[in-house]
C-alpha cells in the first residue's frame, strides 16, 4: 500500500498542530530528528516499514491515535 507514511504525516500535523504555523514547523523539525523527512512522502511514495514504525512511535509520543 503506498502513500501509508504520507497519511500517517498529515494525521500527525492535522492533529497535532491543529492549523498552527508554528507548531507544525515544530513537529516537521522533531519529525527530521528522527529520521524522517515529512517533505520527501507523497501519496505515491512507496511505504518503508523502518520509517511507518518510527511515525508510530511519535504518534504514541504525541497520544495520537488513528481513527
């Protein structure tokens, strides 16, 4: 299934950031801190079980859970 990384980065902001400029460039530079870079996934971009597992654990982080 491709594009799963790219929802799991949209949900994380949406949710998180709620809209907030500020808080969303936050969460993209924590994002980049962990080795992933929210700018390089798109909806095509082939789904890499490393990079799903260490979004998950940032959603835990973030008490974020899918809906």
């Amino acid at each position: 299934m491709a594009g799963k990384i790219r929802q799991i980065i949209d949900e994380i902001l949406n949710k998180r950031a709620k809209g907030n400029e500020m808080l969303t460039t936050i969460i993209q530079s924590k994002m980049l801190l962990i080795g992933v870079n929210p700018n390089r996934y798109t909806l095509q971009s082939a789904d890499d079980p490393l990079i799903i597992a260490k979004l998950e654990k940032l959603t835990k982080q973030f008490n974020i859970f899918p809906d």
